[in-house]
DNA sequence: CGCACCATGTAATGCGTTACATGATTTT
DNA sequence: AAAATCATGTAACGCATTACATGGTGCG
C-alpha cells in the first residue's frame, strides 16, 4: 500500500526518496507512515515494476541524487487504486485500547497512570493538528494556488485527525474521572 | 505484541489457540485481530520462551486438542507488558484517508461513492457496537460474576470503538454533505 | 449432499522495522 | 566541536497474511 503513497507524491512532480519521506513526514504520516529504508526498497520495486522512472543527478558538494519521475502506467495504477473501493474496513492496532482491556490486572493508580501519560501524547498531537498542520496546509494553498481541490482534501483528512484526537482525549478524561474515586 | 493478547486470554483460563482465535473475535478483533495460523505460531514461540505450558488432550471423534497454560514467568511478563506505558502513538494506517489525501485525481461522483461504501461499513460496524459488542459484554458479565472489574473494562474498550464509528460516521457524512452540491 | 465447525499445523510470501554503512555540508 | 541535514542504500529480523494440507462430526 506504501506504494500508493509514494506514487500519490510523484504525481504532483518527480522527486527523490529522501523528498517523499519528508513530505509524508509533514503530511500522511499519522494515518500514513513509512521509514526511509522502505521508500527505497519500494522505489525500486515500482521501477522494476515500470511504474516510475529514476535518473541520477550530480550535485556538487552533495550526495548524488535519484529523481523518481511517475510512469504513464504508475499513473494508470495510482487511479485504479483510488477508484476501487475498500470492501473491508482497516485493520486497527490500538495498544492502549489492548492494554485497557486486560488492565483488571493492575491497581487503579496504574490504569491512571497509564491513562495519564496517553492523555498527554493525545493532547500534544491534538496540538499538532489544530495548529502546524492546518497552517502547513494553509501555506502549501497560498503557494500552489493551483491545487485548491488537493488543499480541500488535505484539510479533510487533517480535521479527521484532529477530530480522532478529540475524541481520544475525551475519551481519556472520562476514563480518569471514573477511575479517581478508588 | 500478539503475545500480549494471547498471555492476556491464557490467563483467564487454559485453553487452545482455536479457541484464542474465536475470543479474538468476539472481543478484542476492532482494536487487535490475529489469524489462526499467526496464533499458532505464536503459541509456539510462547512455548520455547516457557511463557506457557502445554497438553495434548484426545478426543474421541474430533481432533486431539492442545490445551496451553500460563506459567508464573508468562503472567509476570503479562504484569510487566501492562505495567510499561508506552511513550509514542499507536501508528495508525487508515486506508480511506490515505485515499481520500490523493482523491483530488478523482471526479467528485467517484469520491461521493467511495464514501457511500465506507460508510456503509462504517454503519454496520457501529450497529455492532452498540448491540452485539455491548450484548455479549452484559452477558458475561451475568456469567461471570466475579470478574466485575474485567468487564467494566471491556465495556471502556466497546465504548471507544462506538465513539470511533460515530465519529467516522460523521466525518462521512460531512463530506457527503460537502460534495453533494458538484 | 454440501457446508460449517472443530482442530492443528507448515510454507511461501509480503510488508515493515531496526541496525548498519558512508560521507560531505550546514547549523548550533 | 557536535549535531542535524542531505542522500543513498543493504542486511537481518519480525510479524502478519495467504495458501495449502488433513480429516471427522453435525446440521439443514
């Protein structure tokens, strides 16, 4: 499925590995994420695959680098994936929720702190939502003025995490104010 | 992390990874699922790690049956896995987002239908919650009645995926709503 | 008669993570 | 002087999925 993803930002312009982890790192990755090595490993799979293109570009000073360019068929492969829909829901791995779930085990003090750290974590990347991702979706708009429907999906999926966020906290609140009184 | 899970189900009572399987999913599948074979293998590992004992029990017209028990070291590593509070977020992977960051590339009418299809789904799964999920935890409950503290903290665990499903059910009909009028 | 259920497992494959290796430039 | 950034990749490992193999019982 990475492969969608890394052919999702080749379609807007050719760019190098290194780019791609970059632009996910400030947009996908918290519903989307991979590490540097498997973009690589990736990368060569889809030119194998004669879905994207690769030439090497010198650079004085700097690592030579590879600028992947998309295919006519990474493209062709790149829409069928988002034109066919999903018949199954995605698979979920909650730790917390795990844990929670067999935290009979433990003193109430122990959920709550558990609960206490989550809650943090939650809170900070609610932050993050709020405010660096709708102002680095707001710039990428002001830059690219030509992208109006990408910024308008961008901002739909960054409310869904702000929103799953939201709903974390609160859900975490809940639990803590349940578990204080013991 | 499968382990966790299985440890956690062992220690209610001993029994075999069929039967690990089929708790799976009647409880934990939303937050933590497992394939049977996965289970095996894991059993296994558990096994050579003396994390579980166990027994081949026959039968008479079914399968033999293994039969695998908690040892002392597996509960205390059960403890310790419950204990530790993770310091980073889950990593999610929502297929549906991913697909709708890059749906620009689509027509609004092919949008409109992969949201009618995840939210069909979507529907569904919160129906689940909200009657079979809370269901089957009220009748353990009544089973068991010892295991009050357990079951309030499946029933935080079935919260939560009803607050999801509500909460994606929503955020889909925004979009419907939004994309309706193209 | 066929399907679902009970019950176990192996093998192949896919996908991802972590660790390792290299090395110059720019920033703190 | 140290750390971060730019830039690429391989190797080992871990974890999960899918396919394959086996075979009796019970139900509609």
């Amino acid at each position: 499925m990475l492969k969608f993803a890394i052919l999702g930002f080749l379609n807007y312009a050719p760019m190098t590995g290194y780019e791609i982890k970059q632009r996910i790192d400030r947009s996908t990755t918290h519903f989307w994420h991979a590490e540097l090595s498997q973009i690589y490993v990736t990368l060569k799979e889809l030119q194998k695959n004669e879905e994207v293109t690769s030439t090497l570009e010198e650079q004085s000073g700097r690592p030579d680098k590879r600028v992947y360019t998309i295919t006519p068929k990474g493209r062709q492969d790149l829409h069928q994936w988002l034109e066919d829909s999903q018949v199954e829901l995605s698979p979920k791995k909650e730790l917390l929720i795990l844990k929670i779930f067999f935290a009979a085990q433990l003193e109430p003090w122990q959920v709550r702190s558990q609960l206490q750290t989550a809650l943090s974590l939650h809170r900070k990347q609610l932050e993050y939502y709020r405010h660096e991702a709708a102002e680095s979706i707001r710039a990428s708009g002001a830059e690219f003025p030509l992208l109006t429907q990408d910024v308008r999906m961008w901002e739909a999926t960054r409310r869904f995490g702000e929103q799953y966020e939201e709903l974390y906290v609160h859900w975490i609140e809940e639990m803590l104010a349940e578990f204080s009184e013991e």
